[in-house]
C-alpha cells in the first residue's frame, strides 16, 4: 500500500468533492484524512486529501486518471508520495537560533526534509553546519555585488534541486525578479512587531514601551517586505519584571517554534495561497506529534 497525498484548488461549483471522492474509490484508494475550505470571497475551493492505494494504483496511474477530473474542473492540483521529503536550502546572517533549532529537529526526525545546503553571508555558521554534514556556502552581499550574489544563490537552488528556500534570520532584502520566481516557495520568519518597532533593536523598543505580548510571523515571501501571505504566528506573555534581554530571548524562541510549524505546515502540502492570504490546514494525525515538538 502507498500514502499518497492530493491537493486541489479551483473554482467552487457542486460535485467537486463527489468527483474526487470517487475517482479515488474507483481506483482502489481509501481516504484516511481530508480537509477543504470553500472561500464565499473569493469563489476559490481548496481541499487536502491523505489516501492509501490499496489496490496496486500507483502514483503515476492516479495521475492520468485524475487528468480528465483535473480539466473539468479546471484545477491546479498534485499528487505526492506521503513520505517524500522535501529539498530545503537553508539561509543565515548572523542571528542563529532559528538555524540551530532547524538543524537539531531535522537531526531528530521531527522535520522530515532534505537539507541540501545552508548558504550564509558571514561565516560565524559555517563550523555549525559543515559539522552536520551539511554544505556550507558563503555568499557575500554588498550593495555593488547583489545582484551577482543572488545569481550565485540560484545556481545553487537549481543545482542542489532545492524547493523550497528558508530564510532563517537571513537579513537580506531579495529582489522582486528572485521574489517572483521563487513565489510560494520561499519563507520568511520575523517578529510581529512591524510596523510599530523598526530598525536595529525591536526588542529594546517594545521593552520600552511596555509592550505586553511578544509575537513572531513566517510567511512565504513576496516583493513587499515583510508582507506575504501569512503562514504561521504566535506569541508569548511578558510582563514589567522582565528586562529588555527577557525580551530577546523569549522573541528568539517563539520566532524558532513558529517558523519550524510554518516549514512542518508546507512540506505537508497542507498550504494554500489565496490571493494576499493562505488556507492553512490542521495537521494529520500521522504529522500531528512531530508538529507538538515546540
């Protein structure tokens, strides 16, 4: 038997769920979790089917007879193997929590990927990764070589065969034509603060200001800063005790914890862009307990 893992979004109209549920049951598959969203808004239908091919259908087969299905309801879909993991190219400054508490789930297995390089402009990280095993590449960036070091980034991307780019406190902005290539496929964590703390020290600022609640935000990244279609968030309580390093090091871990559900939510194909927004669907029980590791 194989886990298998299909994903749907098209234009909402009846039979959508009957045609799929069918087609399924015809080939010999037996549904073990589903989830969908009808956006009234947008008129957009999004659904996530876990199955099992009981009968022998292997990928490639359901992907033919799914075709005419495909086309009468004009989707865009995939069908994925459950347990196939996903090539993630990792990229760091000089802030390493987030990579460090990356590289240790992988090491576990609580996120199932591929670390197929971690790319730095500094190498305060290269000791780090290269003790994991893991390519090191360092790409610096200056206002007069960007444009040369984002070509470099890429020609990497495509010859490790990454899918997916995770900037894991990497401080540099991207430009719109890399924004646009890579769309959907690249996640940024940062604090919840924006608009209200920019600049160097957020978190001395919110100290400041007394703030209450600490949060961080991942999202997949787009030509708008900071602005892309939210993945994941969460915060933690301070209170007036706490100092400004209080501050700091409770914002790392939040920002750690949340960027790892937003990569656990994409590689599980449960990720959906719509519009400036996602559909985000809950976790699987067979991924549930990896998700709960934070």
């Amino acid at each position: 038997m194989k886990n298998l893992v299909l994903t749907v979004s098209c234009p909402t109209t009846r039979g959508i769920v009957a045609a799929i549920s069918g087609l399924l049951a015809d080939k010999g598959c037996n549904i073990v979790d589903s989830s969908q969203f009808d956006d009234l808004e947008t008129g957009q239908f999004f659904m996530r089917i876990g199955f099992v091919s009981e009968e022998g259908a292997t990928r490639e087969t359901l992907i033919e007879a799914f075709r005419p299905v495909a086309e009468k309801f004009d989707m865009v879909w995939q069908i994925f193997a459950a347990d196939e993991r996903v090539k993630v190219m990792l990229m760091v400054s000089r802030f390493g929590h987030c990579l460090n508490d990356l590289l240790y789930r992988w090491k576990i297995g609580v996120l199932p990927i591929d670390v197929v390089g971690v790319i730095s402009n500094h190498f305060d990280y290269q000791k780090l990764v290269v003790n994991h095993d893991i390519p090191f590449h360092h790409i610096p960036v200056t206002k007069a070589n960007k444009t040369e070091a984002e070509a470099r980034i890429m020609s990497l991307v495509e010859q490790t065969g990454a899918e997916l780019i995770v900037l894991a406190r990497y401080m540099q902005i991207l430009s719109d034509e890399m924004c646009q290539k890579m769309s959907g496929r690249i996640i940024n964590i940062h604090h919840s603060f924006l608009p209200s703390f920019k600049g160097a020290n957020p978190y001395k600022q919110a100290y400041e200001r007394g703030v209450k609640l600490i949060g961080a935000t991942a999202h997949y990244v787009t030509a708008d800063l900071d602005e892309g279609p939210i993945i994941e968030q969460d915060t933690v309580r301070v209170t007036h005790a706490q100092s400004a390093q209080d501050y700091v090091s409770l914002g790392r871990d939040v920002e750690a914890l949340v960027l790892a559900r937003a990569i656990h939510a994409h590689i599980h194909h449960r990720t959906f862009i719509n519009g400036n927004r996602t559909v985000v669907f809950p976790p699987s029980a067979g991924s549930y307990a990896s998700e709960r590791m934070g």
